[in-house]
C-alpha cells in the first residue's frame, strides 16, 4: 500500500520539481545574459542574431567601466548609503518593534496599522513631495538625501517584521532578567538583541538591495553635484541615446551586482533561519 501511495506522489513530485526547474531557468537567464554581454565583443553584441555564447570573451567592456575616472566614486558612495540605510534602518525598526511590542499605550494599534498603510503608497508618488522637503531642508545634491528617504521607505517593513521576532521571546525571560539585577538597557542589547538578529539579518538585506539598486532617488534628488552620486547612475554613462554602449551598461551592471551576491552570501544563514521565524511567526 505503501508503495502505492509513493508511485502515485512521485509523478507529481517530479512536476512540482521540473515547474520549480523551469522557473529558476526564467529567472536566471536575464543574469546570464547580463553577465554574457558584459564579456561579448562589441561586433556580437550589435548583432542582428544575438547567441546565447560567445567563443571570443573579452574584457574591453570591463576596462571601459573601470576606466571611468569617477566610477571608484560611484561605487563608494552606493556603499556609504546602503550601509548607512541598514545600520539605521535595522537599529530604529528594532527599537520600535521593542516599543510597540512590550509596552502598552493609546494608539498602538493605529501607529501599526499607519506603518502597515505606509508601506503600500508607491514610492513615486511620493518622489516630488520628498524633492521639496529635501529641498528646504538644504539637503539636495548631498548622500543625506538618499540616505534619509530610503531609511523612512525601509522602516515600515522592518518594524512590522521584528514585531513578530520580540513577540515571541517570553516575557518571563525579561521578568528573570530583572530579577537577576539586569537593567532594561542591558536586557535590551545582551539578551534581547541577539534573539531577534535573525530578523535583523532578513530585513537588512531588503534595505540594501533597495538603497544600493536605487535609481529613482538617486536620478531625482542629485541634481548638479556628480560627486553624490551614486553606483546606479554610473550606467548613464555607457547609455547615449544615439550610440548606446552596451557591453559598458553590462559590465556596469555585473559589477553592481558583484556587492549584493557577496552581502547575501555572508548573511544567507541568518537569512533562511529570519525569514523561516517570521513565517512561523
């Protein structure tokens, strides 16, 4: 009988294991031909019958990119802004995950559900609003500019993620705590902290795919000082309307991609065991 039921499961095991197979090869392919482009010779790459190879890779496009003089530039201020939206970001949401979690007061319901409403308006619609809020407050044309709004997008996201995480730490591990002579602060930082890293660690990486691949604020709000910019906008440079260089937008494009591969595969532990609590959250 058992060997019924498992010659019945296996046909649609090994349906559910090819759709799986079939979607990962959609979602991978702009990747590879991304990465593929980037190594094509400039003659494959204008084409007019594109193949999925190449028996000549070259590195001119790579050159080209990293010849540009203020590409070091780009790439450090991406890094100056996405490091600072998950510091910031991470350290806010998770002591206001803490507040709205553990303490009791008027209107905590409605704060979470304002986050929860926050986080559906799209951020174009709020790009102009924030132009002229930046622009009084003396902020254009410098990194706060991005920093600021990408750490107010992130916020809502976050806190309602590690809500979950410090809800399901016992409150008679704080209640020991105390008693033992632990400080609310040192509760917070030694014994809380750590628990919720998990949740930290998947929120973060959220916040740094979003402030490293944006473009829109970076487009919008870095007006006239090419200093501030950022990695995104690198990719101007290869693309004219006229005669756009392809390979260069590619290989600008590998490069920035190099980064967040890294960023996952240093947190990817902690990654799958946060996520993995806040679905069983």
């Amino acid at each position: 009988m058992n060997r019924l039921r498992a010659g019945v499961r296996r046909p649609g095991r090994l349906a559910a294991e090819a759709c799986a197979l079939l979607i990962a090869v959609v979602v991978a392919f702009p990747l590879y031909w991304m990465v593929l482009s980037a190594f094509k010779p400039a003659g494959e790459i204008e084409s007019s019958e594109p193949r999925p190879w190449t028996l000549e890779p070259s590195l001119d496009s790579f050159r080209r990119v990293f010849g540009q003089q203020e590409f070091g530039r780009y790439f450090l201020n991406s890094l100056v802004v996405a490091g600072c939206v998950v510091i910031a970001s991470g350290l806010i949401a998770f002591l206001a995950a803490t507040a709205v979690t553990r303490f009791r007061f008027r209107l905590r319901t409605t704060l979470l559900i304002m986050f929860l409403v926050a986080q559906m308006v799209p951020v174009e619609a709020l790009t102009i609003p924030l132009f002229f809020l930046l622009r009084d407050a003396g902020q254009l044309n410098t990194l706060g500019s991005l920093i600021l709004p990408h750490v107010a997008f992130s916020l809502p996201f976050a806190i309602w993620m590690l809500r979950g995480f410090v809800k399901a730490v016992p409150e008679a591990l704080e209640e020991a705590a105390y008693i033992d002579g632990a400080s609310r602060a040192r509760f917070l930082w030694q014994i809380l902290f750590p628990l919720v890293l998990p949740g930290l660690v998947a929120t973060s990486v959220f916040s740094f795919i979003s402030a490293w691949n944006d473009f829109l604020f970076a487009k919008s709000f870095i007006i006239s000082d090419t200093s501030q910019s950022t990695l995104p906008m690198a990719l101007l440079v290869f693309y004219k309307p006229d005669d756009p260089d392809w390979g260069g937008v590619m290989a600008a494009s590998t490069v920035m991609t190099i980064p967040v591969l890294v960023f996952f595969v240093l947190v990817q532990r902690r990654l799958v065991s946060g996520l993995g609590g806040a679905v069983k959250d």
